[in-house]
C-alpha cells in the first residue's frame, strides 16, 4: 500500500475495512452462533461514577 498514489491510499483503505468487516461477520455466523466467548466481544464492566480525580 506504501507505493500506492496518495489518491487511491484512501480507496484501498476503505476497501480493506470492507474486506474485513464482511470477514467479521461470517466469523460470526460460523463460529459464534451460540454466543461468543471472546474477550473482546464482551463489554468491560462500567465502574460507578465517582468523585472527579482532583
């Protein structure tokens, strides 16, 4: 991608995030259909709000 134009550096970004979001969500279908147990998939618990740090 290095020796790619500046204007098309853009477009094969783009296109790679695409790529990896329908790679994604097929993972997904095929491999997480009963839930998923990756860690990051799982939300970290919220801490309560506390006092602003002084």
């Amino acid at each position: 991608m290095a020796d790619l134009p500046s204007y098309d550096r853009a477009r094969a970004f783009r296109l790679l995030v695409s790529l990896f979001a329908i790679a994604d969500i097929r993972r997904r279908e095929r491999h997480c259909v009963g839930g998923c147990s990756h860690e990051w998939h799982q939300p970290a618990p919220r801490e309560e709000a506390g006092p602003a740090p002084a």
